[in-house]
C-alpha cells in the first residue's frame, strides 16, 4: 500500500485533483464569473453529462414501469373501457340520427299523402337464408301498432308488406317478390301499370311494370311510383327507374324493367306505415297474390256517358206524351 502512495500514478491523480480544486476555488474568487479554464472543462464534460443524465432518466423510468406496473396496466384497462363506451355512444348517435333523419323525410311524405302514420324506426334483425327476393325480419310487431300487410318503406321509397306479424316481431316481403303486386303510375308518361317481381330480375335487384298499354310512352329513366288505387299501398310512394322496355311475347301490352330506388340488401331500417289515406276503402286482398289487384274496372268513355244521357232523355220524351193522353 505504501508503494502505491509513492508510485508516479499516485502522483498523477494527486496533480489532476489539485488541479481541479485549483479551478473550482478560482471560480469562488471571482464571485461565481466562470473563468477560461472551467468553460474549457464545461465545455468538455457537458456532452458526457448529458448522455448521463439521458441514461439516467431512462433507468429511473424503467425502475418507474417496473415498480408502478400494476398501476399502469389498471390505468389502461380503465381507458380502455373508456373508449369502448366512447365509441358505443358514437354509434348510438349515428343510429339515432340516421333514424331522425328518415323520420323527417317521412314528416315531408306524411305532409303530402293526407293522414299518414308510421310506426318507430325498425332495425332489420334477420333475413331469409336462401330467399331470392330479399324477404327479412324486424325487430317491431303487433304491440307497435303494425298489422299484417301493412307497407314498408324508407325514406328513399316503397320496400314491401307485411306478410308475418309476431307481438315483437315481423316478416317483410319486398317488391322484388314475385307474390307481391303494387299499382303503379310514370310521374312523366302518366301510364299506368303493376309492378311484379321474378326470379331473373330480383337476382339483379330488379323489379318489372307489367300491363303496360301497349302504345305507352313510358322511357329509360322516367320515374315510377305508387298510384295508390287499391288502397294497399299509399299513393305516390318512389318505387324505382325505368331501365328498360319492351312488349311482352303475346304483343298485346309492354312492359317496363325497373329499378327500385331501395337497395334491398343494403338497409339496416325500415318505417312500416301504418295508417294512410286510401283511394279504395275495404280493398279485399286477392288470394295467392298480396298487395294490389292486376284488374281494373272498365271505364266509361266520354261517349258512352252521351249515349246513355240521350237513351234517358228519349225515355223521357215517349213516356211525356202517355201521361198527356191520360
């Protein structure tokens, strides 16, 4: 031990830290002024301390994670849920005001169809496996004032009848159904015809206007809707475009490919409309067919209005001249 303390090392340290200690109580002296040499020192050791202090916050914060770990994981399985709620809300919303919205296009429908009732937002719960025509369930029935072959639609236009009704629950058939038959009108053309589903055109989302006359003036693009004259559907609900026409094999009426405005594999909601002003009251339902009759009555001409007008008027005028007999 004695050697080390007389050995040149000993002596080298001991005029490094005389040196030091030099430096630090000239800086004292001169009142705190930072002289040559130690700006020299700081300038050289700076660098070191910094990577120091770096090394140093990290260790502490590794010692931090480690010894606060269970509060962290609580902490973050707390703002976890907070944002799963977050985000239930968010969807909350969004459903509500996409059911507000449809509820204030259909106060526009009610302000022009009369009396008109819808039924609560329905949420589409189900849909039939393997149906072509897109038939599905809602989540609404008898105990919200929906009745069998009530109509369904949304705000961009008719979707279809009830066909099943449950106290909760209810089976919609759509216009794509080859079983559901809707008296229908083009808004340009002022032609009259049905609108029919089958199986080639629901696979294609398409319905078809048949009965047609067969000198309509019905043309691509002109928009169809609901005529309203059986009284199952209300009257001038949107059922879709015109995409196409032609005459039907026996060349005694045409018809008319449409597209309705609802894309039936796409809503999530539908309105079942309750109550409406019907142009027919106790439209009887024909059997094997829902929805609107394919017949209607004959109308009367002009002319033979006149005729029966003159065959009363000359009864009239032969029965005159018998009572003046008498």
């Amino acid at each position: 031990m004695n050697g080390f303390f007389r050995s040149v090392k000993f002596k080298v340290i001991v005029c490094i830290a005389a040196f030091f200690l030099g430096i630090g109580l000239y800086s004292v002296s001169k009142g705190g002024e930072k002289t040559v040499g130690s700006q020299l020192i700081g300038t050289i050791l700076n660098p070191v301390k910094k990577v120091s202090n770096a090394i140093s916050n990290k260790i502490s914060l590794v010692i931090d994670l480690f010894t606060d770990s269970e509060a962290y994981v609580e902490e973050n399985r707390m703002l976890r849920e907070e944002i799963a709620e977050l985000n239930k809300r968010l969807i909350n919303y969004e459903d509500i005001k996409a059911e507000n919205d449809d509820l204030r296009k259909f106060i526009g429908i009610k302000e022009g169809n009369g009396k008109t009732e819808v039924s609560p937002s329905c949420t589409i719960i189900a849909r039939t496996a393997n149906d072509p025509y897109g038939t599905f369930i809602i989540d609404k029935g008898k105990k919200d004032g929906i009745k069998l072959y009530d109509p369904v639609a949304t705000s961009q236009g008719l979707v279809g009848i009830v066909t099943e009704i449950a106290n909760s629950y209810s089976t919609v058939r759509t216009i794509l159904s080859a079983d559901l038959s809707v008296g229908a009108i083009c808004v340009e053309s002022r032609d009259t015809g049905i609108i029919e589903g089958n199986l080639a055109l629901a696979a294609d989302g398409k319905c078809k206007m048949i009965y047609l006359d067969k000198n309509n003036k019905v043309k691509k693009g002109d928009l169809i809707v609901s005529s309203g004259n059986s009284g199952q559907f209300p009257k001038g609900y949107i059922i879709g475009n015109v995409t196409e026409t032609g005459m039907e094999d026996s060349g005694l009426t045409a018809y008319a490919v449409i597209e309705p405005a609802v894309k039936m594999g796409e809503i999530t909601s539908v309105i079942v409309i309750t109550e409406f002003d019907k142009v027919e009251e106790d439209v009887e339902i024909p059997t094997g067919v829902l929805g609107e009759k394919t017949t209607e009555p004959p109308k009367t001409t002009k002319a033979s209005e006149e005729t029966t007008v003159a065959a009363e008027e000359g009864g009239a005028m032969q029965e005159q001249p018998r009572g003046g007999d008498e």
